[in-house]
C-alpha cells in the first residue's frame, strides 16, 4: 500500500491503478471510498475483501459528469434528470434501473444501480483520469465508522488497498442521500448529507421514506431478500452424488459435475475466490435464465470472500423455502 497526497501526479497514478484492475481509497466530499473500476467484476470483488464485508451489498458508482454517470442506468426518467441537474455534483445518489454495463457484483444482482457525481475535486479528478466510472463504499472496515480523514482509512484497512490518496478531512463528514423513484416519485431510501427539504423544494412534492412497497433493500443492512433465483437453491457438497436431471441446474465451485444438467456454472476453475464472487450473480442468472426449477449449489470454502458468497447462497435458498 502506498500513502500518497492527493497531488495531481500522485490521482494520476491512482487512475492508472485503479484503470488496471486495483484498488485506491480517495476522499469525497462526504465520506472516504474504496474505489475499484465499476465495470470490473474482479476488482469490484476486492473491495469486498479488503472490507472484509461478510455478505455483498450493492456498490455505489461515481461518476464525472452526468452523461456518464446517465449511461449507467437504463433510461433518466424527467424528475431523475432535474435532481441530477440541480445537486450534481453533490452528496445525492440515485438508484434506477440498470444498464447491461453494470456487473452483477456492484448491483449484488438487483436490476437497480446506485449511481452519483462526487463534488470533491480529487474524486472528480481521478475518475476523469481512470476514463470509467468508480465503484466506492465506505473505506471502512465493515461495521466501523465511516473515515473522514486519510488517516482513518489507513487505520482500518492498512495494507488492503493500492494506494490511499491523502485529501484531508472531508467537508460533510456522512453518507450520501439515496434516493429512488417509484412510478415517477421520488421516495427516499437512506437520509444523508443532502437535506431532505432541498430536494422536496426542486421534486415539487413531499419525498417519502420507502416503506413495505418497495421490495428493493431500503436502508444499509436491511438487504435480507434482495436477490434469489426463482429457481429452488439447494446448497450441495462440492462433487456430491445427485441423480443427473434435465430440469435442474447446477452451480459449481471449481469443476463440472459428472452427468448431465440443464446448465451447468463453474464459478472459478481455478477455485479463486474472488473470482468466484466477481462470478457469482452473472452465473445465477445464468442458471436461472436456463429455466431450471431447481439450482443445486455447491458449498465453497466459508473465509474470506466466501464467507459472502455462501451467505448469498443461504439467503437464497431460504427464500425460496419461506415463499413456498
Ligand atoms: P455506502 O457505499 O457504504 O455508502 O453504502 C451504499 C448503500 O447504498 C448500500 O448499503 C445500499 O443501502 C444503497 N444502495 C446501493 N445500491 C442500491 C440499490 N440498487 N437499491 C437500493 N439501495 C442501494
Ligand atoms: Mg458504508
């Protein structure tokens, strides 16, 4: 890891790490990110680790401009686009449905993304300067505070990241507002560094918190149930004997089951795990798209990032007992 000042040689050197598959801790205006490229999946994967996350959230991606940052999602509906216009850049982010180029992994499989233009100007710097946009939770470790100095980052992630870029504290010190649209209407799905009556002035109306409409996760850590097959997940033993069968499907850690499924997935031959969870949502809608009425899935090895993935699993195959 290396500790840098924000100097404009210095974000180019985290642009060019971050452009390459690598991760850079850099300052925004409301708290300090993790940033990885946002259109790869492996480098998404890493955040996860470094943070030592034991499930997958989705990520927010940050983008330069607001055409950029447009091009994540799949359309900009009219009072999207006058938020955007009015608080961008700025501590607001806002969660519509995705474009293809979004991975699986940012979006932990949901059809929704996250997406805002950071205001800091060396956070607006280094993702003009990385050409893509930057996916970046919190550097924290997961459950500690949020970091609001160079310092903190280091405290908590030490050696994870490639560089840190040191920008002094941050200006607002708390999250971003999020918030989403529901036929049209804003509705707010976390409170933040953005106030509330702000938007309520430019949207026209009053904007609601998400109740029980919306089946999107609301707030951080209530994201029980946000992604599961329709299929029925069965978590297997790696290379478990089943009989073979046409109508399910079969998610493999490392190797190709013996007989014949109806689709079959292997999550990283070589059994990495980060390549496994940079995998994982792509490959179960994969095996979902295959119209399989059952997923058998195998266990993976429960450190590291697999401790995330065999929790999406079991929420994944829970689910599908409780809706029975
Ligand atoms: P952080 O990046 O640590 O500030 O946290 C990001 C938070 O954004 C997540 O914990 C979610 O609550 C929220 N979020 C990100 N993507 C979505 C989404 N597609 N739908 C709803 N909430 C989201
Ligand atoms: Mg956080």
């Amino acid at each position: 890891m290396k500790f840098l000042k924000a100097t404009p040689v210095n974000i180019k050197k985290a642009a060019a790490v971050i452009k390459a598959g690598g991760t850079a801790a850099f300052p925004t205006e409301t708290v300090y990110g993790l940033g990885a490229d946002g259109l790869n999946p492996v480098a998404c994967a890493r955040i996860f680790e470094i943070k030592r996350r034991p499930r997958f959230d989705p990520l927010i991606l940050h983008a330069a401009t607001i055409s950029q940052a447009a091009r994540l999602f799949r359309r900009v509906p009219t009072p999207a686009l006058r938020l955007m216009k009015r608080f961008w850049p700025g501590p607001l982010t806002l969660v519509l449905p995705k474009s293809a180029a979004v991975p699986g992994i940012v979006t932990a499989g949901l059809a929704t993304v996250a997406v805002r233009v950071p205001a800091n100007p060396v956070a607006r710097a280094l993702i003009k300067a990385a050409g893509c946009p930057i996916a970046a939770p919190s550097a924290n470790r997961f459950g500690r505070l949020s970091p609001t100095t160079a310092a903190h980052v280091k405290s908590q992630l030490g050696q994870g990241p490639d560089i840190i870029l040191d920008g002094g504290r941050t200006a607002i010190g708390v999250e971003s507002t999020i918030i989403t649209f529901i036929k049209g209407r804003p509705v707010l799905l976390r409170p933040g560094g953005l106030p509330l009556e702000e938007i309520e002035k430019i949207a026209g109306s009053t904007v609601p918190a998400a109740g029980s409409e919306l089946r999107a996760p609301a707030a951080p850590g209530c994201l029980k149930h946000h992604y599961a097959p329709l299929a029925k997940l069965q978590l297997i033993a790696p290379g478990q004997h089943l009989k073979p069968s046409k109508s399910a499907a079969y998610l493999a850690f490392t190797k190709r089951p013996q007989g014949r499924f109806l689709a079959v997935q292997v999550l990283s031959r070589r059994g990495g795990l980060r390549q496994a969870a940079a995998n994982l949502f792509s490959a179960l809608h994969a095996l979902e798209n295959s119209g399989a009425k059952k997923i058998y899935a195998e266990r993976v090895p429960a450190h590291g990032l697999g401790r995330a993935i065999m929790d999406r699993l079991r929420r994944a195959a829970l689910r599908r007992e409780n809706t029975k």
